[in-house]
C-alpha cells in the first residue's frame, strides 16, 4: 500500500519540482535550506570535528603512553585535555545528533522540511565560525583554554589565558545555533506530523528528539549566563565568582551543572531513540514497551534537573543535601533500566540478523550499561569522596559517551546510509570497522576503571609508575580505536562512490515512513503528506 | 509545502519557545540572588552574617556548655601580607561575648587594599555564630610596612546545636588593591 502511495509522490515531485533541484557547486551549501542538505552538513561537520578532537585524545594517549614527561609540555597537555572535551561534545556529538535530527525528522513524520529552513542554515553556518574562533585559541599568545571542559572559576576567570575571551564568545554562538536547532526541530514535530500520527505513534528517535530539545532550550540560556558572567568577571571588575568581592566560586559550579548534567541527557536521549529504531529492524519485531520507552525518557530527563551537585559531592554540602542528590541520582538507573530492559526484551526470540548497524546497536546496550553501572558506583557519596576526579570517573563517562552516544551516531550512519545515499556500504568493511572500533574502545578504557580506583588522578599530564601498565595498554587502545575511525571514513567513502544500490525499504525489517521513500530518498520529499499506516508505526 | 494554517501554528509554537528560552535565561541571572539568599538562609556556604547587635541585659552565658572555637587565618591569590591570629582558639560559653585579636603586616614597599573572607565550619553552626564586630566587614588600607591590630568580637548564639562541639573559622585574606582603583590607595 505504502509503495502505491509513494509512486504518486514520485509523479507530484516531478510536476512541481522538477526547477527545484540542488544548486550546484559550493553554493548549494552556503544557501541551502533543505533539511537533507543542512543533515549532510551538520555530520561531515561533526565528523571533521571528531577527528580534531581525536588528534588532542591521542596527544594526550601518547604523552600517557608512558610515566615522565615526554612529548609535550604540561601547559599545552592541559590545553588538549581541555579542548578535546569541548570539541567532542559541542563540536562532535551535539551536532551530529542534530544532523541525524535534519535528515530524519522531518523523513519520519512526514513533512516536507524542517519548520524553519532559513533558521535552519543559520544555525549551521554559526558552527564553522564557533569552531574557528575556539581552535585559534589554541596559536593565541599565552594558549587555549587550559582550565578543563568544565571551566570552573576562578580558573577560567583570574587564572584563565588572554583567549578566554574568545571561548567565551565561541561558547556563545554554540549556544545560540543549538537553541535555534531545537526550536526548529520542535516546531517541526509538534506542527507538521503527517495525519493520524499521533504523539503516541511517533518513531521513537522523534520522542526523544523532541524531549531533547526542550532540554536544550532549558539549558543553553544558563550555559550563556555562566559565561557572560565570566565575561563581567574577567572585563568589567564584577564578582560573581570572586570571593574577594562576595562572590562564589561554588556558585559557579552550581550553575555549570544545572546546564551541565541536563547536557549529559542531551546527548544520550536521541542515542536512545536511534538504538529503539535500529534494534526492533534487525530482530525483525516491533519494539516491547513502547509506551514506557517514551515515558522512561521523560522521566530520565525530569530527572536530570534534580541531580546536578553530584558532581560536586566533595564540594562542601551538608548531608541533607548529599542524600538528596545520591538518591534522586540512583533513582536514574530505575528508567534507563525499563529502557535497556525493553531493548533486551526486543531482541528475545526475535529473528535476529547481525548487519553493523544492530552490531553497534547491541555493542550500546552492553558498553551503556556498563557505563551506567559505573555511574551508580559514583552516585554513592561516601565512596565518590575516594572515585571523585580519577580515572574513574573518565573511564565512566567515555564509557557512556564513546560506545553510547558515539557507538549509536555510527549505528545510525550504517542504518540510514543506503536512504541517505542510494547506495550499500561494504558489509564487510563495515563488520571490521565494528570489531576495530568495540577492542579499541574497551582496551582504551576499561584499564582506566582500574587506575582509577587504584588512585590516579583525571588531567594529569604524569603519573607515579604504579599506574605505567595500565596506561600503556590504553593508550595502545586509543591508537587502535582512533585509526579505526579513519577507516570508517573509509568504509563510507568506498559506499558512496562504489556501493550497490539500496532497495527502498533497505533493511526488511525497518519500518517508518523514511522506508517507503526511494532509495536515495528524493530531495524533496513527503510534499504531500503520506497516509500514516499502522505497519509503519511502532506502537 | 507548508499550509497557511500550519505556518501560524508554527509561528505560535516558535513564540511560546522563545518565551522558554528567555525565561530560562532570566533563571539563570535569577540564580545569584537565589544563591546567596539560599546560603544566607541555610548557612551552607559558611558565610557568617553581618554586625550584630549584642544586648547583654537579655543574653546571659550559658555555663553549662563549652565550645571551641578555632581560628584559622591564610592569603590567598598571591597576597603576601603576614596575617595572623592571636590565639589559635579559645573556649568560649554559648551567650558569652569574646574578643580575639587578628594581625596583618604589610611586607611590601606599597601602598595595598586588603579584605578577608569568613568561612565557618560546620555549616550548622552558622546562623548562630554573631559577630559584634569584625574587620571582615570592611577593607584594610595599609601603607608600606604599616601593622595593624584587628580586633574581632564575637557570641557564639545559645540556640548552637548540642552536637557542635567545635567551630573552626577561617579568615581568607585577598589582595583587592587592583579593583579598588588608584583613588582610594593615593587617597588613603
């Protein structure tokens, strides 16, 4: 049914649309305003920051490689800690998600755009300049930011290098282009869902878009008053963060997580939803718990309002306040346990088939969890005291943020690669990509568990010799895992240039309205809106 | 493409968003004032309050109870004045008024602005830890080589929880001669 619903469209597209074509040359992309185009973007963007951030990772990797200091001096070591942090979450993950968001959103509910296209190209072109000012930091007299990702004052502010300024200015446009971003994609979900779909018949990816940009538009304002706040710290002799002069410089903390842990969220949500489309394809079965996917969302997003100083236990806090947040915390795993619950459940009994994209899939579900499980270790106050800023505590969250979030963008770009494109990728080279990428990671950093919790600090660019063996093989990890992401760029440069090509519905067990496209899917799409089928649905 | 009626739907859902975004932002400018509100009420970040008024007809000390109350004096942020306390503690009655003597010498060649920062632990005791008088509650002008003697009066409030035993104050001493500006050294 779906297949006669779609030929019309083809004949519509072509009466219409037939001078409404790409652009060509660079202008097609400096102008563009096509969901699909701005997508492209926004991944090839975040792919090319992902391997600036993976260069400052291995510089760090080699400089830990062994115990001493060796290749680069302290100083520079904590600039690249400080902006590989930066750059993998604003530059890497964040607009990768939100490129996901460009090309499926609107595929996915049927819509023949995103709500705002103009916006939309604004808040693309803002990344490259964003970007821009905050590696040329790193060549200013006196260098980069160096005070961590998480620029706590007075650090970032008395201490900071002269360019702080310019972090603080990049911070800014970051901002501004993810609150643009967000509200596009909700106006888009909220007004231009095809008819009959239903909030409770949205493919999941939607629901937790849509949960995350409102989780984004919650949070970056704050982000803009910490640094503004710098910015008057720094420039105009105020004190916020002075103790001299009243401030706090706690209070700096206390705002940076109440943005800092919903932004945790916010790049973990939308894996979430890519996880819940890509597992139910390949098990060949619809997805268990629909409904209490889409409410274990909303409440891990409640949530993560209420959990913020545990970032800050050794801070200074009463009990009270230390049990408040131990507990709200712990009480986290209870709906992302209903989620990885849900996905296992799927997966039972279901014919499953093991492309790379479920490979990836499933890797999430094993790595996330265990990343997780290391996240309710550190939720315990009296043990965090011991685990607080040790590798531990890196180990934790690369562990969520590499094989989660990272593992289900890769996920995505193999499942949608043949409607992105028209064209197959390699199996094979996909399945090796897969098996590099999951040692990789897990020698890079499953080790640091133990350095951690043996006590060896985060940002350090030395270490006593204890900690050697355990360093080195992580290191060695990181090289496996970052020279298996060029081969990924490999893998689909060989797909678009030679892969064969994809059937519309590519996977037999996908379903959603993205599946009764062609294959590649045309450049406008769903002009009219298609007839919303309860075989396309989830629920 | 998009339908009039669907373009002022948008419009709407766009106008209540940026209404999200700019009450949020407003949030987090709201949040200074909430902090230090929340700190004066709570106590939790060890700030002690300002000048108290002490009325010795109404307060008698209670006898019963002896608290120690340790003094802890350092410079922070490269300020190279010497500051320190007479005592490192004293024991003192809840309801009794008591007088320590802080010091701080000027070792440079400079005319320098000074100003300490109270923090008290454990927060509990905060709220009920009144200061009659205390240099903290105004700047230190000091000319080059010039001593000075600070005296700080203090009554640890009878309403104190039994269970604090002891309370350690710390004193941060801060160089603030760069942001009080030229006038107020050549004018002091």
């Amino acid at each position: 049914m779906s297949e006669v619903i779609h030929a019309g469209q083809q004949d519509d597209h072509h009466d219409d649309h037939h001078d409404h074509g790409p652009d060509k040359g660079l202008a097609r992309w400096l102008f563009t305003t096509n969901h699909k185009d701005i997508g492209t973007l926004y991944l090839w963007f975040s792919f090319a920051m992902f391997l600036v951030g993976g260069v400052m990772a291995l510089v760090i990797r080699t400089e830990l490689f062994q115990p001493g200091l060796q290749f680069v001096n302290p100083e520079f070591f904590n600039q690249m800690t400080t902006n590989h942090g930066l750059i993998m979450v604003f530059g890497a993950i964040m607009p990768a998600f939100v490129g996901l968001a460009n090309w499926l959103v609107p595929m996915q509910v049927g819509a023949p755009d995103m709500a705002l296209p103009r916006m939309n190209n604004l808040s693309f072109w803002i990344l490259p300049f964003a970007f821009g000012i905050m590696i040329s930091t790193l060549f200013m007299e006196g260098g980069g930011p160096n005070f961590g990702w998480t620029f706590y004052a007075p650090l970032s502010t008395t201490y900071a290098p002269d360019s702080v300024t310019f972090f603080i200015f990049a911070v800014h446009l970051m901002g501004a282009s993810s609150i643009m971003g967000s509200i596009n994609i909700i106006a888009t979900i909220l007004n231009m869902r095809a008819p009959g779909m239903t909030l409770m018949k949205m493919p999941l990816f939607i629901w937790t878009w849509l949960i995350t940009a409102y989780l984004l538009i919650a949070v970056m304002p704050v982000l803009a008053g910490a640094v503004t706040m710098m910015l008057f710290d720094i420039h105009f002799g105020t004190s916020f963060f002075n103790a001299a002069g009243g401030g706090d410089p706690v209070m700096f903390q206390h705002i940076f997580w109440f943005f800092g842990h919903p932004e945790v969220y916010i790049m973990i949500l939308p894996a979430f939803g890519v996880i819940s489309h890509i597992i139910p394809a390949f098990a060949r079965k619809t997805l268990f718990g629909y409904d209490s996917m889409v409410y274990a969302v909303a409440s891990i997003a409640f949530l993560s309002f209420i959990v913020w100083a545990h970032h800050m236990f050794t801070v200074g806090m009463p009990l009270a306040g230390q049990l408040f947040f131990m507990y709200t915390t712990m009480l986290i795993a209870i709906p992302t346990g209903v989620k990885v619950f849900n996905w296992t459940a799927t997966m039972w009994r279901g014919s499953m088939t093991f492309e790379t994209p479920m490979l990836f899939a499933i890797a999430f579900v094993v790595l996330f969890t265990i990343g997780g499980f290391s996240g309710l270790m550190l939720a315990i106050t009296p043990v965090d005291y011991q685990y607080h800023d040790t590798y531990f505590v890196v180990a934790h969250f690369h562990y969520v943020l590499v094989p989660g979030a990272l593992f289900s963008i890769i996920a995505a770009v193999y499942f949608w690669f043949p409607k992105w494109t028209g064209k197959m990728y390699n199996e094979t080279l996909g399945k090796l990509h897969f098996w590099l990428s999951f040692i990789g990671v897990n020698i890079t950093f499953f080790p640091q568990h133990f350095s951690g919790l043996a006590g060896m600090p985060r940002r350090i660019p030395d270490y006593p010799l204890q900690f050697a063996d355990f360093n080195m093989v992580s290191s060695v990890g990181a090289f496996i895992f970052g020279f298996s992401q060029l081969f990924f760029l490999y893998v689909i440069i060989h797909g678009i240039r030679s892969g064969t090509p994809a059937k519309a519905r590519a996977w037999e067990g996908a379903k959603g309205l993205e599946w009764t496209l062609p294959s590649p899917a045309p450049y406008h799409s769903f002009t009219h809106p298609p007839k919303v089928t309860d075989e396309e649905v989830h629920a | 493409m998009t339908t009039n009626a669907q373009s002022s739907e948008i419009k709407r859902t766009v106008r209540k968003l940026c209404l999200i975004v700019l009450a949020m932002a407003a949030f987090a400018w709201a949040l200074v004032p909430l902090y230090d509100l929340f700190c004066e009420i709570t106590g939790l970040n060890g700030k002690t309050g300002g000048p108290y008024t002490y009325d010795p007809a109404t307060t008698s000390p209670d006898t019963s109870r002896l608290v120690k109350v340790n003094f802890i004096t350092n410079t922070n942020q490269g300020m190279v004045w010497d500051f320190w306390s007479e005592k490192g503690g004293v024991r003192v009655h809840p309801g009794e008024l008591k007088e320590v003597n802080f010091y701080v010498r000027n070792t440079t060649d400079r005319v320098m602005v000074g100003q300490a920062i109270p923090s008290l632990v454990p927060v509990s005791a905060t709220q009920y830890f009144h200061k009659t008088e205390c240099f903290c509650f105004n700047q230190q002008i000091l000319q080059p080589g010039e001593e000075m003697v600070m005296p700080m009066r203090f009554i640890v409030g009878r309403e104190l929880p039994t269970n604090v035993q002891s309370i350690n104050l710390s004193y941060a001493l801060f160089d603030i001669t760069e942001a009080m500006g030229d006038a107020v050294v050549t004018g002091g």
